[in-house]
C-alpha cells in the first residue's frame, strides 16, 4: 500500500473515531435529560432558594474537587493512549505502573482535599460567599470529592482506547438518573436542600462503582504487576499534571465563578434562576463534550507520532462538527428563552435576558473549543493555564462591576467576554506554535 492510501486508510480511522465516540457520547447526553429533570423537580418542589442553595454548595464541592484530580485524567489518557498499542512484556508492566500510580495519587490526593475542605467550610460559606445556611449541605456534599475523582479517573482509561461509551452509560446515564430518583424518593421527608445534597453524593458513590469495575474489566490482562514506575516517570507525570491541575480549576472557576458571585452579590433564589439558564446552556455545552474527550487521544497520538497532516486535517474537521452542532442550539435559545425558561416556572423567565447571552457565549466557546485539546494534549498546559487564569480575572472583574448594575445579565456579559477573549487567544496560539488553524 503506498504511504498516501495509507494516511488516506488512516485519516478515514480517525474521522470514524470521532463520529462513533461523538455518537456515543450524544446518546449518553440524551440520558442526561434525568438531570434536566432533577432541575425542574428541585425547583417546581423544592423551591428556587433551595434549589439556589444546592447550586452553590455543589459549585464550591465541583471546584475544589479538581484538587483531588490534580489533572491525573488528562495523564492517563496521554500515556495509555501513546503505550496501549505495544503488547510486550515490558509495555504491559509499563502500563500497569502508570494506571496504578495515577489512581493511588487520586485517591491520597481526593481524601487530603476532602478533610482540608471540610475545616474551611464556615470561612468559605460565611466569609466567602455571605450565606451561612450553606455550612449543613456542603458538610454532606463535600464527601463527594473522591467519588467524583475516581470516576473521572476510571473512566479516563478507557476514553484513552477511544472508548465513549462508558462515558455516555455512567457519567451521562447512570449518575444523574441517581440523581433523579433519590430526589424524588426524598420529597416525603422534607429534607429541603439536605435531600438534594444527599441524592448527589449517592449518585457519585454509584458512579465510581460503575466506573472502577469498567476499568478492572478493561485492564484485567495486564496482571497484577509488582514493579512500580520509574522515579522519573512520576516526575514526569507530576510535571505535566501540575499545570493542567491548576488550568482546570481555573477553567471550573470560570464556569462557576458567575453562580457564585451571583450567589454573593444577590440571593439564593437568583442564583437557582440563573442555574436553570446554565443548565439550560449545558445543551450546546455538551456538544463540545461529545468531541472533546475522543479529539484528544488522537491529538496526544499523533502529535507523538509527528503526523501533522493528519492532525491538521482531523483539527479542521472536528472544527466544522463543532460550529454546526454548538451555533444550531445556541440560535433556538436566542430565538425562544422565555419559552424555554417557562417550563421550570413562571418566575424561572426573569432569566432569560441571561440565556440570551449564555446562548452566544457557549455557541462562540464551543465553535473553538478543539483548540484547547490541540494545546493541552502537545505539552503546552503552562500557556493554557496563563490562557485559564487571564479567562477567570476578565470574568470575575467584568461580572463584579455589571452584576450589581445588570444582575443576571451582567454575570452571563462577563461570561461572553471571557470566552470571546480565551477562543482567539488559543487559535492564535495553536497557529503560532504548529502552523495549523481550523
């Protein structure tokens, strides 16, 4: 076969992978309506306040969880990705080493940021965000975190064999049909946002569950192998998931710094009415989604085997799927948010000036967002962890100053202009460093 059938044979593989994983993960997202549901339950029932309180505390939980994963998904996904193919001996204790290393490192470190959240939960709740009624639900939610770790970490083993479905059948299936359920199983006992919070970590106790025995049955033939990674090896690892850690807790803060402000600089019934918008959003959200975590193992790969044709070509591609699947939804939003709006109540439509601008935002990110997997998965998390914190100062300087001016609306501008302003700078910096543009 000649080299250019071959890369023709090669590039068709490639663009299979992303529709069949892309596929799988939009069915898994079409299970997640159960958490669309959870929403219109836990404010048709529970109540905007309640469900405002259940939105800060999971915010506070989600974002310090990030120091528990410390980046060790974005790794595993790297390595396996990149050794997975060579069945030697000597691979396979290679491969062994990485999968336990990184999953020990997630437990120690979940565990650790668990107990040093817990004791700065009365500093967070009352200095933080002025609301002292969030101390009883994040004392309940905060021992999510390492179940919420592992479950990333399991199932990045298996996105790194560009597998997606595990992804779609537990994290977009099975987690928030929990979720749903426990929700509803708790409305007799009036429990307000303690029933939430404990539907929550049930959910994420079941997801680890589902993800861990996933991952042993994926990695069964490998063996139980005695030989630890190398010392520099887990240099290694550290060197590259550091950045990544702290981008990725920047990049949650900026997802969910405006809740949180809107939290502090306004109520717990605005912050539930502005969650409904965000949720609403997800939908255009989850596109990206769906091609993210296939996108980058095919980077890691072929960046390492220094195809740039192909990765180019597949960049381009994704790209295109991209602006297609996130600008549709984002125009339907932008066409119909108080229709939108309605269905979770009547008071849920003093949203929808914020769903407008939501919309635009999510539809801009998304469009570029494969230039984030193009930076990460080539070594350059340090440039996009600088990208990640300039993102979260323009959105928290741009929201302080138009929240108490514009409310809602102001919180979902500094959302726009912090994505508008981290899309350009990673396109240009993906053309810079490789020549390649979507």
């Amino acid at each position: 076969m000649s080299r250019k059938a071959q890369t023709d044979s090669a590039s068709q593989k490639d663009a299979g992978d992303l529709v069949k994983g892309a596929l799988v993960n939009y069915l898994g997202m079409i299970a997640k309506t159960s958490k669309v549901l959870f929403m219109f339950v836990a404010a048709r029932v529970y109540g905007m306040e309640t469900l405002g309180l259940y939105l800060l505390s999971w915010s506070v939980v989600d974002i310090a969880s990030k120091f528990g994963l410390w980046g060790i998904d974005r790794s595993l996904i790297r390595d396996i990705s990149r050794y997975h193919k060579d069945e030697g001996e000597a691979n396979r204790i290679r491969l062994f080493g990485i999968i336990r290393f990184n999953i020990g490192l997630v437990i120690g470190l979940s565990f650790l940021t668990t107990v040093v959240v817990y004791f700065l939960i009365p500093l967070i709740a009352v200095q933080g965000l002025h609301k002292p009624n969030l101390i009883p639900p994040l004392r309940i939610l905060v021992f999510a975190i390492p179940f919420i770790t592992l479950t990333h970490s399991f199932i990045a083993t298996t996105k790194a064999l560009r597998i997606m479905k595990y992804e779609a059948l537990i994290r977009s299936g099975l987690e928030p049909l929990v979720l749903l359920l426990g929700t509803l199983a708790l409305i007799p006992f009036k429990m307000g946002v303690i029933a939430l919070v404990s539907a929550h970590i049930f959910a994420s106790a079941v997801a680890a569950v589902g993800a861990a025995s996933v991952a042993i049955r994926k990695y069964r033939y490998l063996g139980w192998q005695h030989q630890a990674l190398s010392a520099e090896d887990k240099k290694e690892t550290l060197r590259y998931t550091s950045p990544i850690a702290v981008m990725d807790m920047l990049s949650l803060l900026v997802a969910r710094s405006d809740i949180l402000l809107v939290g502090r600089l306004m109520n717990e019934a605005a912050a539930g009415l502005y969650g409904i918008a965000v949720e609403i959003i997800s939908v255009v959200k989850r596109i990206r989604q769906g091609f993210e975590p296939i996108f980058a193992p095919i980077v890691s790969e072929l960046f390492y085997t220094k195809e740039k044709s192909r990765l180019h070509r597949n960049y381009v591609i994704v790209t295109r799927w991209l602006m297609a699947g996130s600008l549709l939804p984002a125009l339907a939003m932008i066409l119909y948010p108080a229709q939108l709006l309605s269905l979770f109540g009547r008071e849920a439509t003093a949203a929808a000036g914020a769903l407008v601008v939501l919309a635009i935002s999510h539809g801009l990110f998304g469009t570029f967002s494969a230039a984030e997997s193009l930076l990460v998965m080539t070594g350059k998390t340090l440039l996009n962890t600088i990208l990640a914190a300039a993102m979260l100062s323009i959105n928290i300087a741009v929201s302080l100053w138009l929240i108490p001016k514009l409310g809602l609306v102001g919180a979902a501008l500094g959302m726009l202009t912090a994505f508008a302003f981290v899309s350009a700078a990673r396109l240009y910096h993906g053309y810079r460093f490789y020549g390649i543009h979507p």
